[in-house]
C-alpha cells in the first residue's frame, strides 16, 4: 500500500460518526501485535521511543533522528497508517517544525503532532504567538505531502490547568493550518466537550495515562474523533515484566500466567529476511 493510500485511509478516519482508537506500539515487534489485533491506525510515542533506548521521558533527551528511526521501523512493521509524536518539532523555530514535518513524511509516516511545550528540562509552553506561527508552518510544510497535522496544546501537562487559555491556543492553531487539535491531560469530561464544542475540527484525547477513564462511547457523544493511548501500554507492559522480576526475586517463577504463548506471539511476527549478513 502506497503512502498516499495510507493517508486517504486515515484521513477518511477522522470523518466518521463514532471515535476511532489509535494505540502506540514503541517498537516493531509492538506495531505487530496491535496491528493484528484490528485497529484501524496506529501512533508512537516518544516516552516509549525515549523508554526503549534507556532515556527518561521529557526531558528533551530523544534527538529527532532518534525518533524518525524508531518511527520508520514502526511504520515498516505494518500496513496501517501510522502517525507520530513529534514532540515540540525539535526547535524553537517555525523554520525547524517545518523540516521536522518534511523529515517525518520522508520516513512514511501520514501524520505526526506538533506540541507548544518549550521542550527544555524545566517545562513550560511557548507564547500563544509563536506557538500559533509553529503550528502555521508546520502545515504549510505539511501541504501536498499527504500528511495530517496534529496541533497539541500541554497546559495541562506542564502545571497550567486553564481551560480558556488551552481552548484559545487550539483556536489559534485551527487557523494556523492544523487538521486536529489535541489537549492531553484535560481534567474530565466536561472539559473535553467544552472543548470539542469550541473547534470545528476533529480532537484527540488520550486515555490510559491516568484516571478519570471514558468509555469510546462517551468520549464520542463528547465531540471526540480520534483516541490516544500514549505511552500507557508501553508502561503496562514494563510493569508486568517488573512484577515478574519481584517474583524471581522472590525465588518464584509464577509469571507465565501473565505471558503470551510463544507460538502464538511467533505467529504474529514475520520472517527474517533472507540475507542476514
């Protein structure tokens, strides 16, 4: 399936009447799993493509070619349109989320997520201005590239609980150019259809980082499009194994109630290519 097929699927996603479920595998091995499991499209995560090579989360410590890598292999992995967390663009510059934008469709991906968070260690988001003129040119680059831009707004995430100034930042970057708005962390319900009523374009939410938990259902009737899950199953996933190691500790080897059977894991992935030198 050609690249511009994947992006005609993904688009067409974001039209229907009931919210659509996108996971974020972290690895090829996990794009696999959740691509034969039925879902319709898939994303990465940075906390899991930070996670994965031993880096903590958040602090800028994943490069962007880092992150295109592990993208590119995820998109390898699957038919399925695949989009990505694209973190704050990898620069301050509106000049540096275009490139990152260009970059990321380079590899094969059909969408990708520029935030308004500074990026540095110490948190923060941009002002509206610059966040807006990021977004702006990120969709310029976007144009012709078959390619769905996400704008995210991180108040939320970075200690800002301020509904009106998340909803404004989401307007601004709805005239910039963005094809879907995105607020992670908004506190419940209520908030996420206030903000859904405010934007005429399509919304994610995550769900599965932390509670309050919405059913599909709920989180349509609610204006939602499209659901995230973050880096939630990457960290379910490292709990398990944790739980497992607790156990051995122990000196029990109980934890194969929680493995999947290896024939079956065996056949959801593919064969090695012939040359393996």
């Amino acid at each position: 399936m050609t690249r511009e097929e994947k992006f005609s699927i993904f688009h067409q996603l974001h039209k229907q009447e009931m919210a659509f479920v996108m996971p974020n595998p972290w690895n090829a091995g996990t794009t696999r799993l959740m691509a034969q499991a039925g879902f319709e499209a898939l994303a990465t995560t940075s906390a899991g493509c930070a996670v994965s090579a031993g880096l903590r989360d958040g602090a800028a410590a994943v490069t962007r070619k880092m992150l295109l890598d592990n993208a590119a292999e995820i998109v390898g992995a699957t038919e399925l349109p695949v989009s990505a967390d694209l973190e704050d663009g990898f620069g301050v510059s509106p000049e540096i989320c275009a490139e990152t934008i260009v970059a990321a469709a380079e590899v094969g991906l059909v969408g990708g997520s520029i935030e308004d968070a500074t990026g540095g260690p110490d948190g923060g988001v941009h002002d509206i201005e610059l966040a807006a003129d990021r977004v702006r040119a990120a969709a310029e680059a976007a144009q012709g590239r078959h390619f769905l831009l996400t704008a995210r707004a991180e108040n939320y995430l970075w200690g800002r609980p301020d509904l009106a100034d998340t909803i404004a930042r989401l307007q601004a970057f709805e005239a910039a150019g963005a094809d879907v708005l995105y607020a992670p962390g908004l506190p419940d319900l209520a908030a996420i259809r206030t903000v859904c009523s405010e934007l005429s374009k399509p919304v994610n939410v995550v769900m599965g980082l932390r509670p309050p938990f919405y059913t599909v259902e709920e989180l349509s009737a609610a204006g939602v499009t499209r659901v995230s899950v973050g880096g939630s199953l990457m960290r379910v996933a490292y709990g398990a194994v944790q739980s497992a190691l607790d156990g051995i500790l122990e000196g029990r080897f109980d934890y194969d109630s929680m493995a999947m059977p290896g024939g079956t894991l065996m056949d959801m992935m593919r064969d090695a290519p012939r040359e393996r030198t």
